[in-house]
C-alpha cells in the first residue's frame, strides 16, 4: 500500500490542524496584502491570477507523490521537499523585489507604477532615452520620465527599446507567481505530510 495516499478529507483535516487558514490558503492573505502595492505594472488582476495559482498548488500538493529515496536525513521525505521550496520562494521573492526597484518606477504622486526596461543601462535605452542620458549625466530614470513628459501609457516606450520593457516585466511576472506557488505548495506538502503521520499514528 502506497503510504502517500489519502483522502481529501485527511488533507483537508491536516491543512486545518496547521492552521490551515495562516499556514496553507491564508498564507496568501499577508501575501497579498503585501505586494498589492507592489503588483506587476504588466500582470493585471494579480490578486485573482495569484488565489487561482495557490488553490491549483494545494491541489497539486495532494496529488503530488514522489519516488521516495534512501536518505539518512531524519526529516520525512515531503517535509525534506517542502524545505526546499521554502528556499525557493523567498529567491523569487528577493529577485522580484530587485527587479521591482530595478525596472519600474512610480509616478510623482505614488499612484501609478510604470514598468521600464533595465535602470538606465545604455543596451537598454532608445536613441532618445541614451541622447537624454547624455546630455544630463547623472539623470536618473525618474528624470528620464519627467523629462519626456513619460508618466503616461505608453511614455516609457520613449526612453526604453520595447524588448527590455517586456522582457524585465515578464520576468518581473514569473518572480512573483513563483512567489506564492512554491511558498504555498510548501504549506501543503507539509499538511500532506502531516496527515500521513497522522494516519501511521496506531
């Protein structure tokens, strides 16, 4: 008998005897909470994309049954991988928060946030954008913005090539999803884990 099989019920229970609602699904809660401020200027509804994203985490967390392997380690196996993906959200989270202050900028009133391409790194910039660089020398990319009037949709397409724009916003995307995939899918490995111990229990 597979002794990572269970029942939604025994999941369910398990997500619950953790906490359930702060360390599995609530989780999410602080979560988003947090980077509500600080969406992806591309990534629109990132609340809705994000919820969806953890419950079909949760859901694969329960589906999800690995080859177990010989290890010496004293953490049972879902706990070890669980470990694991903890590490990995909290990379995703510092990388999207680099990319964050990197590639994009607020407007004056902090209402607005405008993905950019790469700071102002000149492989980054349109002609216009490096000519401004040029003529101002210590601009930054605030001063870029206010100087061709670029607080606007489609303003930072004046100082920054199209490509960088997107290509710093779609990684900017991935970081954050990945942010919240992993840290709840660790949540659940851990519930799932839980619930085998549970049922191993005489």
């Amino acid at each position: 008998m597979n002794p990572y099989i269970m029942t939604t019920r025994e999941y369910l229970t398990a997500l619950k005897s953790l906490h359930g609602i702060s360390a599995g699904i609530g989780l999410l809660v602080p979560g988003v909470s947090f980077f509500t401020k600080m969406d992806p200027p591309l990534l629109s509804g990132a609340g809705l994309v994000t919820a969806g994203l953890g419950a079909a985490s949760i859901v694969s967390a329960y589906h999800y049954a690995p080859r177990e392997r010989t290890s010496s380690s004293a953490f049972p196996l879902f706990t070890r991988i669980a470990r694991r993906m903890f590490f990995l959200s909290l990379l995703s989270l510092l990388m999207y928060l680099l990319l964050l202050r990197w590639c994009t900028v607020t407007d004056p009133r902090g209402e607005n946030r405008f993905q950019t391409g790469f700071g102002i790194a000149d492989w980054s910039l349109t002609a216009d954008g490096l000519k401004l660089k040029q003529e101002y020398p210590g601009v930054t990319r605030i001063d870029l913005m206010l100087l061709k009037g670029a607080f606007r949709d489609g303003g930072p397409e004046l100082i920054w090539s199209s490509w960088s724009i997107y290509t710093s916003g779609i990684l900017m995307t991935v970081a954050y999803l990945s942010t919240f995939m992993l840290w709840v899918f660790a949540w659940s490995l851990l519930a799932k884990q839980r619930a085998i111990s549970d049922k191993q229990i005489p």
